[in-house]
C-alpha cells in the first residue's frame, strides 16, 4: 500500500509535552515500538513508531494551534509482509510531517 498522510484539527487541547505526545500517539497501537520521538524547533512534537513486524510503520506530529486546539498531522504505510526499507520511510515520514508549519 502507498503512503498515506492526513492533518486535521481536534478539539483536544494540545499534549503538554513529548510524554503526553507519545502515549496519545500510541493509543490504538499501544504495543508499538517507539522509533523516534523529539520536540520540533515549531514547539510541536514527534513521534515515530511501527508494530513488531514493521508491517505498519507511523509518524505524527502534534501541534498545537489554541488553548483548546491541536493539529495533527499522520502519516503511515503498511504492509502484509513487512514494509521494504522501513526505517528509511520511517525517516521519510517524519520528514514529511516535520514539515507542517502553522502560521496564524
């Protein structure tokens, strides 16, 4: 399957630091493996994961726009037999969610 990415806005007021990003990250995924997680220069937050065969493979970033408002921005692929060269789209991923910017 292809890269797939989506950004959105939640309700949710934003993760107050990059613990809280990487448990809301991992909420449907809780046995993942946590590849990467850093603050971004942006203030927001990253997290890199994939689940024990690397047959999907995740980036995220959170962040945050209000008080009460959160932009997300997801990315993964997966795969049946395991995504080739996985931690190089791993980085590619997050590359590509790095890259979001929120200008108000």
């Amino acid at each position: 399957m292809s890269p797939r990415e989506h950004v959105k806005v939640s309700e949710l007021p934003p993760s107050p630091d990059l613990d809280t990003a990487v448990k809301r990250s991992l909420i449907m995924s809780k046995k993942d493996t946590v590849k990467g997680k850093r603050v971004l220069t942006n203030g927001g937050f990253l997290v890199v994961h994939h689940n024990a065969k690397k047959t999907k493979i995740n980036a995220t970033v959170h962040l945050k726009l209000t008080a009460t408002r959160t932009l997300y921005c997801g990315a993964s692929q997966s795969r049946g037999g395991g995504v080739p060269d996985a931690d190089a789209v791993m980085d590619w991923l997050a590359k590509l969610c790095s890259s979001l910017q929120h200008k108000p």
